[in-house]
C-alpha cells in the first residue's frame, strides 16, 4: 500500500513543480494590482464607489442572477440569506452534515437549530431521498407552515450545500420543498462556476450564499455574496447589510438592527480582477481534474467524478480511499512529503454544539467522512 501511495504523491508533484504544494493556493494574474491602485487612488477604499456595485453586476452577469449583494464574507452572505427567507429564532433549517461549520454557525446566528438529513454518494450533497423520507416522517402542516412533530418547531428553511463545488440535486430539494412550504437557501460557498444543466446553482432556491475567501476558485481575500432572483430581497440584503441606514445626505438615521457587513471597495477591485479569470480559472480545473481522473481510472481507489447532468467548478478534488486507516495514512505520508491533503471536515452533527440537534441515520455521510481526501486542486 506504500508505494501505492507513494505513486499518488509523485504524479501530484508532475502537476506541481513546487517545493511545498497546497490544497488550493489563488491565483493573481490579472488585473488585481492595477485594479487596487485605482481604487486607492479614488480615495474609495471602503464601501462607497462604484468597486462593489461593479463586482456584484459582474457576479449577477456571470450567474445568470437578477441580483446580487456583495457582504464580508460568505458566511454573513448566508446569515442574511436565512434571515431573508424568514428563518426566526427558535426555529429549525433542514441541512447537512457534510459541510464546513459556517453552515451551522449561519443557522445558530439567528438563533435558530439545524436539523440533518443524509447526503448522496455520487454528490455529496443533500439527498432529496433523504430529505423527502424525513419529512414524511417528521413534518406535520399546520395554517399553511410545517412543523416539526418531535420538537413542535417549525422548519422555517432548508439549507443544502453545493459540496466542493459539485451541485447537489437542487431541483429535487426545492420540488420537495416547495411542497411543504419550506423555501430553500443554496449554500454555494463553494460553487462559483457550477451549474445544473445551463442554469448556475445559487439561482434555483428563494436566496444563495457564495465565498470570495480566500481558498475558493476565485477570492478578494474575504468576501461573499447573496444571489436572489427577488429585487424586494436584494432592496432588504442591501439595506441589512449597510447598518439598516435610512438614505439620507447628512443624517444618520437606522430604523432597525442591521449589521456592518458590507464588502469593502478594495475586496472588490480584486473581485472585478478575478472575475476577468474566471472562465480561464475553470477551464484549467477541468484539465487538473481530467489528468486526476485518467491517472486513477485503473486504480483500485475511487476518484471523484461530477454526475452527467451537471457542470462542477472542480473546487477541490477528491479522492475516496478504502477505509479510515488508509486514508490515515496517506494523509500522514503526503503531508509529510509536502503535498498539502486533507480529510472531510468532522460531520457537523458530531460538533459539541450539534450533538443534540435531530438527524436521519446519516449513513452515507458517515462514510465520507471516513474515506474521503481532498488532493491538491490549484490552478498551477
């Protein structure tokens, strides 16, 4: 299994000629330079100018979206979004346990639980089985909401996530959903560039959250974004996001509890940058994740591959390796050898502050967390 594993990290080191080789570094060949003296020299370094509007008509050209809402950073994106979709504390939000904890922690913000359902193998993403067998079970309608029959609360909103970048079988989720009242919220933190047939994720539930951190497929060092095909929700997200100040020339008047969460003119100039790369961005992930897939396709271990019907950003690959042990071990030898691997993040249902929260048996997500690696995936 040694040298198996071994020949894993040597063909990652043909497709990296580097010393130490991360997970997945950014990429600043553009304009990014250009873009953030210009904006310096406006004097608008901060949330005035025109930097963030021009990021968010370019993310909203991009996604197909009718409106788009540049924030702080992805979770604040998906915060707002819940809150949007009217997710009151004391309330629940049907998610996922695959997924970083911004998801929850987006939840938690507002007060609110999360509740788990099961995702599917060939996505990674929520499963509309899954969450459809939940609900039969557990929901009852009462006055045109649905309520939870073991806690009486309401699920006030479902969460799925677009899972490395892979779209999960959103049409379903919100078909599902639309049936019991529930309006959807796409985590599409990771998923810039990923679409369901012709159509972009993030543009298919009530609202959707995208990452602009740091390790995404394109960053301004942190930020994020709300996609909403809803010009009264863009109006609020804007209004929210920018201390709820009423307009005003001189006066500062707010008329409720807003939040300082607007992204900042330097973020967006890098922003506008990256988003001249993207198609290019792409373009080379597709070729990193073919040359994955033809090296591993007489291989004894699973590499992951999108299912037919959709397009995924190829965020991060991953590799699925056949027990815990193995997968130890060669998280442990390609670290050492200076390739930067990393396993699932720990189930969020197995968080200290989840641990009490209801969930489905969680099998398929179970073996994820067991088996799963994600190789280097940057754009060389």
């Amino acid at each position: 299994m040694k040298n198996q594993l071994s020949d894993i990290i040597n063909f990652i080191k043909t497709l990296y000629a580097d010393d130490y080789i991360p997970l997945h570094r950014p990429v600043f060949k553009g304009n990014e330079k250009q873009y953030l003296v210009d904006c310096i020299d406006s004097n608008f370094v901060s949330t005035a100018g025109i930097q963030v509007e021009e990021f968010e008509k370019d993310v909203a050209l991009f996604t197909g979206s009718k409106y788009a809402v540049a924030v702080v950073n992805g979770t604040a994106a998906l915060q707002i979004s819940l809150q949007l979709a009217g997710v009151e504390h004391d309330e629940e939000v049907i998610t996922q346990a695959v997924s970083f904890i911004a998801t929850c922690n987006a939840i938690s913000y507002l007060g609110a639980r999360p509740v788990f359902v099961d995702v599917d193998l060939d996505t990674m993403g929520m499963s509309p089985g899954a969450l459809d067998s939940f609900l039969r079970k557990n929901s009852i309608i009462r006055n045109g909401r649905t309520y939870n029959k073991t806690t009486g609360k309401r699920f006030a909103a479902c969460c799925p996530m677009h899972t490395f970048g892979t779209p999960c079988r959103i049409r379903e989720i919100v078909e599902i959903c639309n049936n019991y009242g529930i309006p959807v919220v796409e985590d599409a933190a990771e998923s810039l560039g990923s679409f369901v047939e012709n159509q972009h994720v993030g543009t298919l539930g009530k609202l959707s959250a995208v990452s602009f951190n740091g390790n995404k497929i394109i960053t301004t060092g942190g930020g994020g974004m709300i996609l909403t095909e809803d010009q009264a929700l863009a109006t609020r997200a804007k209004h929210l996001t920018t201390t709820a100040k009423v307009p005003h020339p001189f006066m500062f008047v707010h008329d409720e509890v807003g939040y300082n969460f607007r992204l900042p003119s330097l973020n967006a100039s890098v922003g506008r940058a990256q988003m001249e790369k993207l198609d290019e961005i792409i373009r080379i992930k597709k070729f990193i994740h073919d040359k994955y897939s033809n090296f591993f396709k007489d291989a004894k271990w699973n590499f992951f591959t999108a299912p037919d019907n959709v397009t995924s950003n190829y965020w991060l690959n991953v590799l699925f390796l056949e027990s815990a042990a193995e997968r130890d071990a060669f998280l442990k030898q390609s670290n050492s050898d200076g390739v930067m691997t990393r396993p699932l993040w720990g189930l969020l249902s197995n968080q200290a502050m989840f641990q009490d929260c209801q969930r489905d048996d969680l099998s398929n997500s179970q073996w994820l967390e067991s088996h799963l690696v994600n190789i280097p995936s940057s754009v060389p």
